[in-house]
C-alpha cells in the first residue's frame, strides 16, 4: 500500500547500519525488525513492494520509541522521524493502527481543564493505591492543588503546555525564576496555548496536530520569543515549519526556544552564587539531543550551579520513556529503562537532571531521583538570597 | 534500490507467509524446545529482514530465525539443524558488506547478538573473554577506564560484533600498527556443524598441535559458530598525534604514504580520502576537512610524547616535499575524534551523493597505489560512472566505491563490469582480492584469478574436515565448480520449505 514516503527520502537509506547502536529496541532485542534499518527496510517494502502489513510489520513500527537515535548517527542523513510520523498517519487513517481508546486517551490533552481534572483525580487515586503500577506512575509525584504563575514581563513567553502544566508547575515556576533572574520579563502562555501536539503527531494523528499548530500560532503575539522547559514539546513546536509547510509557521518555529538553549547565551547575565554541593548527572532527554540537537546548552547552564556534572556512559541512548510509549509497550519501555539505570548507576550522582517531563515520571517511577535543570539552578539562585 | 526491485515477489511472498503454515514444522517445533517461543522467529519479516545484510548483494532467503543466549542453545539449534538435514547461518550484526551473512539455501539464520556479554577481564594475560555478539567498540568502551582497548577498530566498530570481525578477519584503521584481528584471538569456543563444542587455539603462547584457530579466523562463518571469544586487550599509548594533510592530487597523497614507511615510520593509522568523499563527510561531521582539496591523509602517530612529536614532524615534512598544501595537528581530543568519527562515517555519507554503491576492497602493494589509483578513475570514466577512492593507504588496502543509483536502467550491468577491471587492475599490480572485508557472495567469482584450483579444492577439504555436510553458511567463499554445496539451487527457493 502507498505509505505516502517521498520515495527520495526512503531511498536515502543505504541499510549500512550505522544506526542499529543508538537505537534502544534494536539494543535490548538485539532484534533487525526493531531496528532503525529493519523498520525503513520493511517500510519500503510495504510502499514499494506492496507487501501485506501483518502484524509483525505493524508490531515493527509500532515498538519504535520516536527517540529518533537514529537520526544523529546516520551519515546518510535519512529524515527518520518524518518517515516513521507519516507511516503512522497512513496506517492510522487506514485503522491499521493506533487503537481507538489511544485517540480518546489524548483527546483530554488539548482541554487543559479537563486534564486538571483528570490528573488530580490520578493523584487522589494514586494516593489511595488505585493506580496500577504498570502506567510506571508508581513513584512519581501526583500534584494535587496547584497555583497560578505570575506573569513578570512580556520579553519572552514561557510555554506551558498541557501534561507540563498541571504535573510539573514547579518546573515552571523555576524556569520562571531563572528567566527573571536573568532580567526577562516573563509571559506565561497558559490557556492561550493548550497543547503543541507532540503527543498527537508522534501517534500519527497529524490532522490533530496541525490543528493545535494552527491554533498555537494565532494566540501567541508574533516576534516574542517562546522559551520552552520540556524537550518534546519545544521538538514538536520547532517543527510545525515542516508539519505546516508555510512561511509562518518556519517564522514561528525560528522563535521557539529551549530554554536551557536560551540561557546558554545568556549565564553571564545570570548572578554569581555559590554552588549546590551535588554530583548531578545529566540525562539528556532525547528530544533535545537528537531532534533539537541542542544538549550542550544544559551543560553550560548547570555547570556554575553545581558542584560536578557528569555524563552517562550511554551515548544519550534513550531511557524508554518515549511519550505514551512506557504505557503502550511497557514490557520493551521498562527494559530500555533498565539499561539506562544501569548507567546511571556506574555515574554515582546524587540526582539526575532530566529537561523532560516525560524522562522524569519514567525514571521516576523505578526510583531514579531526577530533577528538571531549571530546578536546580532555581535552588541554587534562591539559597543564595 | 535494485536489490529491492529484482526481489520483488520473493521478498513480498515472504513478508506474507503465514505463521500457520510452518507452525507444524517439526524443525521448529524443536527450536522452540531448545531456546523458548519468543525467540524462534519465522514470520515474513523477520525472514525479510534477515535475508539481507549490508552489502548489495540482492537477497538470500531466510528460514527461521534464532535469537540463542549462551552456548548450549546455539549448540541444541545445530543439532537440530543437523538431524533435519537443515542449513546453519551465523549473523552478527549484519554489516557485513561481502554478503557474509546472507542465508541461502533457506536456513535457519543464529543471529548471536543476544551473545553480548563481557565474560571476563584479564589484565595479567591481558585477554579478555566475551561473547560473539558483543559490539567491538563497546568491548574498547568497557576497557577504557583501565587504560586498555580492542585493537581492530574497523570503520563499523560502533555497531559490529566481534564474533563478525572473526569470520570476517576484520582490520581498520590502526590495524596497520597492530595487525588486524587475526593477531588478537587467542582462543575459541566453537560449536561445530555436528553441535559439539570445541576449544581452539588456547592461552598458552605456543599451544600444541595445529593452529585451528588460525583456520577458523576468517573462515566467514563456513567452519562453525563461535560462541565465547577470548581476545588480546591492548594497552592505550600515553600520546597520540593526529595529523590532516590536504593534497593537489591523489597521487601526491599516495606518494607521501609510500615516503613515510620508506622513512622507517611506523605510524598508528595512514587513511586517504579523495575530495568527493571527502566534502560529503565533512557535511556529515563539519570536522574541519578541506572541501577543496583533492585529496587528503590522515596520520596518526603514537607513542611516547618526544617520539610521536618527532614522527609528526617528519610527516609533515615528507608531506610537504611530495606537495602537500596544508597540514594541520590536531589540537585536542574532541577534534582528533571528530575527525576519525568522520573518516569511519564515510560509507555511510554516500548517501548524500547516490542511493547505491558499490565497495571493492582490494590490496595492492603500496609501491603500486598511485598507478591503480589513476586506473581506477580512468576504469570508471569509460563507464561514465562516478567512482570515490576512500582507502587504509598504510597497507595498500584500496576501497573504490562505484555511485550508482540503480533505478537508472542498465546501469547494473556497467558496474559490475568496471568492479571487474578494477579487480583485474589491482591483480595485475600483484594486488589480493579481499583485504577485511570477506569475500561472501561477492567475490567468489574472482577467486580463481587468485588461486589455482587445486588451491581451492583444498580449502574446501579444509572445510568439509570442519563440515562434512556443507551445511554451515553453505554457498560461500568457495566458488562453483570447487565446493561442496551446489551453489545454484542453493539460491532458488525450493518448493518443499515454505515460500
Ligand atoms: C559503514 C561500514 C564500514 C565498514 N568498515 C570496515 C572496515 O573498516 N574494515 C573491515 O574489515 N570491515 C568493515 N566493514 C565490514 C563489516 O563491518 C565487518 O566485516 C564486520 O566484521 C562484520 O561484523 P558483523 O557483526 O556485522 O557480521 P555479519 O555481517 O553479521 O557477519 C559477517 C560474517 O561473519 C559470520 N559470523 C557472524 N557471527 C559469527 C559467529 N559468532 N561465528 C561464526 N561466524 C559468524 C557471518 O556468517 C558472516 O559470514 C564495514 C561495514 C560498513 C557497513
Ligand atoms: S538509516 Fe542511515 S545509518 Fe541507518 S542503515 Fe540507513 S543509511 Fe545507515
Ligand atoms: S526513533 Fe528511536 S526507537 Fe525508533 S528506530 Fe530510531 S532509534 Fe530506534
């Protein structure tokens, strides 16, 4: 069946393999059909070749993370993450994938009230032991009431999305404190912009997400800087250039920032205190490794904050958490999971710095004690004061 | 492209097998006995996937496929192979690119990548003993906090295994100070064709009796699998000089490597790229490699600091008397890996220029290289076909590569008629026709302008010692007419097993 791949695009891969070790299927299973090479090969066949979808190619793109490892480490520069989001709209159109109670499950993501709800109750649930542990939210903290952030100023927006808003305001609050810190005045975007899409787009419900995209881009004033505290959706944000093909959109993507990328450039603005006296291990969350490429800057920022960073032996191999993905493939996310903690282990930190939210539940839940950078250098400000 | 194209019906035809179909098979019910149903795989994808590896070669076809965890699973599926009469092929990690691994014959294909674990280290002997599967540069990873790494570091390193550098007698870039990886087995346990487990080679300096390990590196995966490895671990030299030098021609380029080794220098590493190359690895990389240089060495040096500052110099300068136009010292860790991260990407960057290639892998003596180097262009422009030289120049191991893009009608045809003049060129330079990368399916054709066919019926006296049924990656290496598999029903699928 016509998957609808630019065929340029799928022939770019020349199957050398130089991919199979960064990707976090393949080097669990050790498996070619869970592997970036197998899948690209297995999607060329269904394009080209017309070979039935069965379920074992359905299972092949279905266990892929969307970490997009891969892409970095292809010399060959195959787009990846296109290919895989456009298999998975095409199948999902022709319901050959993504279940139907996967779509409701995200339909709250867009209402913020909604989810407000529906977190709470998850904390209250969780709290009286309601919630089963194989949705890996065993450990993680559950916010129950939450507290509106102020605005401080209107030279940068700081996106706060949908999950991020009401699981992780204390991320929030931090970034804020240390934009202000830096002398930005900050602008919460809060309802004006509910949700990027990221979630939606990596299930393959692209129209959804174009949607969002769209709607994003009509509330928020135009040259303002958009800084962003989590990997995934500062990704999705960076991309509607490409989602949406318009001049508008590349303008709109030009504007989004990380905001660990952000602040790289601006730490000297930051003031001087004295450091946290941590060994912090950085775990780059794979968003901004290899789909924003912009790690480095988390390095930059951290390091007068605390006493030592250090890496993790992995290559930024990703940790499984992978959006909904610990919830749809729980047994392959935990596995992922397990190599990552092997290799936070041999680092000896006394806390991991994740920059996303969805690192941080994942880890979080098999005991890891992970932080979001912002909170840290927050801490670090605020003792000083 | 083509590959794809050609494989068309049997690919799709396998992709859609239907997993009842051969659920009744008592072969596989007795795979499933020994390993445990999740790892007896025989659906159309993976037998798709499986049937190839990462060379052009278009496709074997694949039985099922075994995912086994230690010796006595992989020993259990041979038997098994055995008593139903049923090929064997070992797989790694697929990146052969002489078609190693490509099943024929429909066999079950023992994909030992789950055979990933470091068993052992031993600084006293200083070996270490791991599985087949383990990924060479994770063993050299493994070892670098103790200061020691796995010498042969093919371009592949970071995704193939040692078991495949075994078969394949894998070499690299600073295989020319260290020897490739033949000089850095020690021993092996190897399950044999009939499922016994041997011991070959041993830790003694001098075992006793014949040399069968010396027989079973290189032997592509025909002699048996290997299941536990225990390999030379080598100590990192306190210094390393990494030196760039950019060329006006090729030939200049060349001509310093042969001045270098005529000056007694006994670098590290010597690898040439030409400019085509070249500018698509540093789009890849941005490394700092010259886009407009025609050619350029990288040389590396290592050693104590006053005798690798010493040799760098001399490079340069030997450099510069055969026209170098630039050299430049690497000035600190990250750019000395950024340019080698560059140089082992380079088969992989091909991409950006042409969706196929294809790698010759020959060795010439190194007085040679400049003449076969200009016979390689001018084969090629009588093709009017692109060709890129990317080559361990230190050794003379030469790795032309011919751009196609095989949607192009015809152009197969042309490509494997310049791949044999190249050949032939480098033979009559007194050239060999492999230097690492194994000769498969793709050179067996070539072997007979290299040995005689006595020499060729003995090696496969030598293997039907070790496989006395010609079951074990039958159809490789030895060409038709010397071995003992019948080639060409080998590659037909036949009626009777599935497909
Ligand atoms: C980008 C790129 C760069 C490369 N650069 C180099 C280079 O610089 N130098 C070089 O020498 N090669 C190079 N190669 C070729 C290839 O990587 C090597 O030959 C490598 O050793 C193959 O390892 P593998 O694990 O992928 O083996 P596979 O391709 O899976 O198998 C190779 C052969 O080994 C046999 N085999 C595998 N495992 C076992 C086992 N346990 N017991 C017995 N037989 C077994 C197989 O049957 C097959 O015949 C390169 C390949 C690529 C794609
Ligand atoms: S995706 Fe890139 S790295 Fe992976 S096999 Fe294809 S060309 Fe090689
Ligand atoms: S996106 Fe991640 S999981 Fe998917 S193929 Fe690439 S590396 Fe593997």
């Amino acid at each position: 069946m016509d998957l609808k791949l630019g065929s340029d695009d799928l022939n770019t891969c020349v199957q050398c393999g130089l991919c199979l070790p960064h990707c976090p299927t393949y080097r669990v299973t050790g498996d070619e059909t869970m592997s970036p090479r197998g899948r690209i090969k297995l999607m060329r066949e269904v394009q080209l070749h017309d070979a039935p979808v069965t379920d074992e190619v359905v299972d092949a793109f279905a266990s892929c993370v969307q970490c997009r490892g891969c892409e970095p480490a292809c010399p060959s520069g195959v787009p990846y993450g296109h290919l895989m989001e456009q298999t998975r709209e095409t199948l999902a159109d022709s319901g050959q994938m993504t279940p139907v109670w996967l779509r409701a499950a995200m339909k709250p993501l867009a209402q913020p009230k909604l989810l407000a709800a529906g977190t709470a109750a998850l904390g209250v649930a969780k709290k009286v032991g309601l919630v089963p542990d194989r949705l890996g939210l065993g450990a993680a903290d559950i916010p129950l009431r939450q507290e509106p952030l102020p605005t401080t100023g209107t030279d940068v927006y700081l996106f706060t999305g949908c999950v991020m808003d009401t699981m992780q305001r204390d991320v929030h609050r931090a970034g804020l404190d240390v934009l202000t810190a830096a002398g930005f005045g900050v602008t919460p975007t809060g309802a004006e912009a509910p949700c990027c899409g990221a979630l939606q787009a990596h299930a393959g419900l692209t129209d959804e997400t174009r949607g969002l995209a769209e709607k994003m881009m009509r509330s928020l004033a135009p040259e303002r800087p958009i800084i962003v505290d989590s990997a995934g959706c500062g990704a999705a944000m960076k991309e509607y250039g490409h989602l949406l093909g318009t001049e508008e959109a590349r303008a709109f993507s030009g504007r989004v920032f990380d905001i660990q990328e952000f602040l790289a450039d601006h730490v000297d603005k930051l003031p001087e205190v004295a450091p946290l006296d941590l060994r912090v291990a950085v775990q780059d969350p794979c968003h901004l490794r290899h789909v924003q490429r912009v790690h480095e800057a988390t390095r930059v920022v951290l390091q007068p904050f605390v006493r030592e960073l250090v890496e993790l032996d992995d290559d930024g191999l990703c940790c499984g958490a992978g959006g909904a993905y610990s919830v749809l493939q729980p047994e392959l996310a935990g596995q992922i999971r397990d190599r990552k903690l092997g290799s936070i282990d041999r680092a000896t930190p006394d806390v991991v710095a994740s920059a996303n939210p969805g690192c941080s539940l994942h880890l979080g839940a098999a005991g890891v004690d992970t932080i979001h950078p912002m909170e840290l250098v927050a801490r670090a400000l605020s003792a000083a004061m | 492209m083509y590959r794809y194209a050609k494989l068309k019906n049997r690919v799709t035809r396998t992709l859609g097998i239907d997993a009842a179909e051969v659920e009744s098979d008592p072969f596989v019910a007795e795979l499933v006995d020994a390993l445990s149903p999740d790892r007896v795989k025989q659906d159309g994808a993976h037998r798709a996937l499986l049937s190839h590896d990462a060379s052009v070669f278009d496709g074997g076809n694949s039985g099922p496929v075994v995912f086994p965890e230690t010796t006595e699973e992989v020993a259990a599926v041979t038997r098994a192979a055995a008593t139903h009469g049923r090929n064997v092929v070992p797989r790694g990690a697929g990146t052969g690119l002489a078609g190693g691994a490509i099943p024929l014959g429909v066999p079950v294909v023992v994909a030992v990548t789950r055979m990933n674990e470091i068993h052992e280290i031993d600084t006293d002997n200083g070996i270490a003993w791991v599985g087949p599967g383990v990924v060479n540069l994770d063993l050299t990873k493994h070892l670098a906090p103790i200061g020691y790494h796995f010498a042969p570091d093919p371009s592949s390193q970071q995704v193939c295994t040692i078991g495949g550098n075994v078969a394949n007698n894998s070499g690299g870039p600073h295989c020319l100070a260290y020897g490739v990886t033949n000089a850095h087995i020690v021993a092996m346990e190897v399950v044999l064709p009939s499922g016994d487990v041997v011991m070959l080679g041993g830790l003694d300096a001098e075992p006793a009796g014949y040399d069968l390990r010396g027989a079973f590196v290189g032997s592509e995966g025909t002699l048996g699998i290997t299941t536990k490895i225990a390999v030379r671990i080598t100590k990192n030299r306190p210094e390393v000089r990494t030196l760039l030098l950019s060329f006006e021609s090729v030939t200049d380029a060349a001509n310093t490597v042969s001045g270098i080794i005529a000056a007694g220098i006994v670098p590290a590493a010597l690898e040439v790229m030409d400019q085509r190359i070249t500018v698509a690895v540093e789009n890849y990389v941005n490394a700092g490699y010259p886009r407009d240089a025609a050619a350029v060495l990288l040389a590396e040096v290592d050693g104590l600091a006053d005798g690798v500052d010493l040799d760098a110099d001399r490079i340069a300068e030997i450099g510069r008397a055969n026209g170098a136009t630039a050299v430049k010292l690497a000035g600190s860790d990250t750019e000395r890996a950024l340019l080698w991260k560059g140089r082992k990407t380079a088969f992989g960057a091909i991409a950006q220029l042409a969706p196929d290639y294809y790698l010759h892998d020959t060795v010439v003596p190194r007085s040679k290289l400049a003449e076969v180097l200009t016979k390689t262009y001018e084969i090629a422009d009588r093709y009017d076909l692109t060709i890129m030289n990317v080559f361990h120049a230190g050794d003379g191991n030469l790795h032309p590569l011919i751009l196609f893009d095989a949607r192009d009608e015809g152009v197969l045809e042309k490509v494997h008629a310049a791949g044999g003049e190249i050949i032939t060129a480098s033979l009559d330079a007194g050239g060999v026709l492999s230097g690492e990368h194994g000769i498969g399916v793709e050179k067996q054709k070539f072997m007979d302008r290299m040995f005689s066919s006595d020499d060729l019926d003995h090696q496969n006296r030598l293997r039907q010692a070790f496989d006395p049924g010609c079951r074990t990656n039958p159809g490789k290496v030895i060409p038709t007419g010397h071995s003992c598999a019948d080639i060409q029903s080998l590659r037909s699928v036949p009626k009777e097993v599935w497909a």
